[in-house]
C-alpha cells in the first residue's frame, strides 16, 4: 500500500491506496471493443482518508467531492510513477 499527502475540502489529510488499476483505452476500432467505457480507457482505484496523524477519518472522507476524488486518483497515478 501506498500513503501520501492531500487535502480534502482544503482540509490536509493523508491517502492510503489499497489498489490501483489503469486501463489503457482499447487500440482497435470501437466497433470491436466491448463497452466504451474499455474503448476510452478507465482507472480503478479504491483509497482510505486519514488525518495527519494517521487515524481514520471517515468525517473528512464525507466531504469529498467528484473533483477531489478525481484530483486524489490523479495524485496516486503520479505517485506510482515515482
């Protein structure tokens, strides 16, 4: 697992990833692929919130919006990039 810094609703935290999966987008002709969603390509990643002080914190996890989420995948392919 991998844990870094972020914020969540401007408030910092930490990001612990359980997993990440990145689906690159299909290289044939979109009437061969199964589903757009493989012909575009996709990301799966599932991560825990915690204060700074590393404890759970479900309460800042409920603040989280669609752009903090998106922001928070993005870290994490960063991340894993080095």
């Amino acid at each position: 697992m991998m844990r870094f810094e972020s914020r969540i609703a401007g408030i910092p935290c930490l990001i612990e990833v359980r997993s990440l999966e990145v689906h690159r987008p299909y290289r044939g002709s979109a009437h061969t692929c199964d589903s757009d969603t493989e012909y575009y390509g996709y990301t799966d990643c599932e991560f825990d919130v915690f204060d700074r002080r590393g404890r759970p914190a479900d309460w800042l996890a409920s603040k989280m919006t669609d752009a903090d989420e998106n922001r928070i995948i993005h870290e994490a392919k960063e991340y894993m990039r080095g």
